[in-house]
C-alpha cells in the first residue's frame, strides 16, 4: 500500500472544513484541504451567533477574527406592523459568550482558510470531488478534478465532508433524503445602506416580517464598512404573481414592510440578486465507515435563526476528538458521541424553524406580557446555545412553545 496522502482529507474550506483543520492540526495530525472554488468567493449565513465564538476559541482563531474589524454582534432585533422587539445577547439565560460578529462571509471563510495554512494544511483550491472510495480497510481514497482538467487519486485514513450545499459525499454515497421543511425560495444582495435612522443599533440583526404575509420575513445584517446584506425568504410560489428581474422583486417586496421601508429610503441597490431555492436538506446518517459529514453538509435547516454556521462549527468541534481517537486505533461510537448529539441540538433549531413558519414562534417574540425568564431562556437560543440542557426551552420544544403561546391572540 502506498504512502497516503494525509491522516485526513477534508473536503471544503469553509468555517468548518478550516476550524477542523486547525484543531487536528493542534493535534498533531496531518490534513489536507481540497476545495471546490477559489477563495475568497461569496456566501451567504453571514450573522453568526455567540456559541460560535466557543469554536473559534477552541481553534484559536478569534484573534485573525477580531483583528479584521468585523462588525460587533450584541443581538436579535424583530419588526413586524410597527411592532419593534429586541433580544440582547447579555440577557440570555445559558452562561458563555453574549457578543459575535456580522461578516462578510467571503472576507471571514478566507481569513479561517489562511489561518489554516499558516499552520501547515494544504489547501488545493479549484478541486472538484467526482468519486469517492470507501471498500479498502483504513484507507479511503477521493478522485478530484482541478480547474485544468486534471484527475487526481487522494488517499487517507478519514474524511470529513464539510462541503456545505456542495453536499459531496450524501450525493456520492447516495445519503440524502427529503427535509421535513417545505421548500422555500430565499432572495439576496448586498447594498449600500445609507441608514441614517437615529436610535438604530447595527449591532443586532434585523429579521422583519411582511405585514400581511407571516411566512415571508427579511433580513437586514450590517457590516462595518456601511453596506448590508439584505434579503427575503418565501414560499417558492410566492413569486408567481410578481414580474421584473430578482433586484427589482427584491426591493419592491422589502419597501413593503415598514420598518425596512424607513431604514433603507436612501439606500442603493448596485448589486445583482441572488435567488437559491429548496435549500433545506437531510441526509440518512451523518458518518460511515471512513468519513464523518459536518454542517450543512449534513444537514441544513433554514436561515431565519442564522443556526448554519453555528451547527457547522459545532459539528467540527465534536467530530475532530473522535476521528483522533479512531486514528489512535481506539474505539468510537459515532452514533452516541457525534450523531446524537449534533441532531440534538438540530432538532431543537427544527422545532424553532417550524414554529417560526405556523405563527406560534412569531406570537412569542412579539408578546408583551412575556415573563423575562422566558425572553432569556428564548434569548439563548437565539444566540446558538441549543445544546444546553439546562434551558427549559430546549426540551420537548414543541409542546413547549404550544404551551406557552396558547393564550397568545395571532400577529
């Protein structure tokens, strides 16, 4: 058997594929990185959530991070009908990190891929995966493609997929299956702001909701440098009524919702919409013989909590310990120390998600008799903590939420 190519080969250069690479590189691990595009390249999911800072600490990335000048995360804003909520993040109920960043995505995903190489992982930009090899005992094998045609063999003892929406090896292997969730249709740009508004924090993301319409709902993420990301969420039928090219939609239906509508009067739309659809996905299981699946990946839900990137990061840091203990030659039990437990808390942002749609988790947010303990235990969730236990909010969430909203009159 020839000498292989790494200890692990991981596929994507993503938040997760670069902070897994960092922390099996503490290790002592050899790795390498082959990924699909050239970086720096665009991205949505650009609001994080404090529990990703935990990660980032873990791979010791938080100083790139805060040195690039980001835009300081403090919480969640919720507009609906002239209805203005805030959560802060200092408020929440689950102790850790109360603050985050709001990035451009293609700027953050390149400072966490440099990062990476810096401590000596390879990255192979331009390699697209068209075949993977998992029969042979200890060894697995990828085939990639480069950008000139090239096909080339990969060996390694493991592989952890963390190609995102690339979704490599559910395709390859044949893993995926329908998402629960209904497909919906999500519309997006960037644009320069001009806010001018007093009394707005850009410290919070904004998540508005169209005042007729409960399952169409916005975002508004500002960064530092005066521009925002912008964009809307709809069922994917939504749209069948409306004419005129994606950034003309895009900024009709936004000038329908008030709050948006005051905020963005001055502001300029220069860049071309993008539109992705039935982004929802699943797959059967989240490791075989030979790799492990990481974030989206895996699994992906929906943007309205901004859970992607946080589930990716989470993924990481549990998945990393056990592929090295399996390099060790020990046992793992995949399927209680990493399968269960990052379905756990994807199962708690699912039961939010679908809440979030049928009206029930809208109710909440916007209630003014809200006790404050319940507006922290909901806080910290909104700030990514959904695998803590301790939060009454993450058990049984369903019936949870039922139970709390019943006597809540509907938006």
């Amino acid at each position: 058997m020839k000498k292989m190519d790494a200890d692990v080969l991981i596929i994507g250069a993503g938040p997760a594929g670069s902070v897994a690479a960092r922390m099996l590189k503490k290790l002592g691990r050899q790795v390498v990185i082959l990924e699909k595009e050239q970086f720096p390249r665009f991205s949505i999911g650009e609001s994080l959530l404090p529990h990703c800072m935990e990660f980032l600490d873990e791979a010791d990335l938080l100083g790139p991070v805060a040195a690039e000048g980001f835009q300081l995360k403090t919480g969640a804003a919720f507009s609906h009908a002239g209805k203005l909520t805030e959560f802060d993040f200092s408020q929440k109920s689950t102790a850790g990190w109360a603050t985050t960043y709001q990035v451009p995505r293609a700027r953050f995903d390149q400072i966490l891929a440099e990062a990476s190489e810096d401590c000596g992982v390879p990255i192979h930009y331009r390699h697209s995966i068209v075949a993977a090899d998992f029969n042979t005992p200890g060894q697995t094998r990828l085939t990639s493609v480069d950008a000139n045609g090239v096909h080339r063999d990969w060996t390694a003892s493991m592989v952890m997929d963390a190609s995102g929406f690339g979704r490599v090896l559910p395709r390859l292997l044949d893993l995926e299956t329908p998402s629960s969730l209904p497909p919906r249709l999500a519309l997006f740009t960037h644009i320069e702001d001009r806010i001018a508004v007093d009394g707005y924090d850009r410290s919070k993301i904004l998540i508005a909701i169209h005042p007729k319409f409960h399952e169409v709902w916005y975002w508004l993420i500002p960064f530092s440098n005066g521009r925002s990301s912008l964009g809307v969420v709809m069922p994917m039928d939504f749209l069948e009524v409306r004419t005129g090219n994606p950034l003309d939609i895009l900024r009709e239906l936004v000038m329908e919702e008030p709050r948006l509508a005051e905020l963005l009067t001055e502001s300029c739309f220069d860049t071309p919409a993008n539109r992705i659809g039935g982004y929802s996905a699943n797959v059967k299981r989240l490791y075989g013989d030979g790799f492990v699946l990481l974030g989206n990946a895996g699994e992906f839900l929906d943007p309205v909590f901004s859970s992607g990137v946080t589930i990716a990061l989470k993924s990481a840091s549990l998945a990393v310990p056990l592929v090295d203990r399996q390099l060790c030659g020990l046992p793992v039990d995949w399927q209680a120390s990493y399968e269960q437990i990052l379905r756990r808390g994807i199962e708690v942002f699912r039961a939010y998600v679908e809440a979030w749609y049928d009206g029930r988790f809208q109710r909440l947010i916007f209630e003014e008799r809200q006790l404050a303990s319940i507006k922290a235990m909901i806080c910290s969730i909104l700030a990514g903590f959904a695998w803590d236990e301790a939060n009454p909010m993450t058990q049984r969430c369903g019936k949870k939420i039922e139970a709390i909203t019943g006597a809540y009159p509907l938006l």
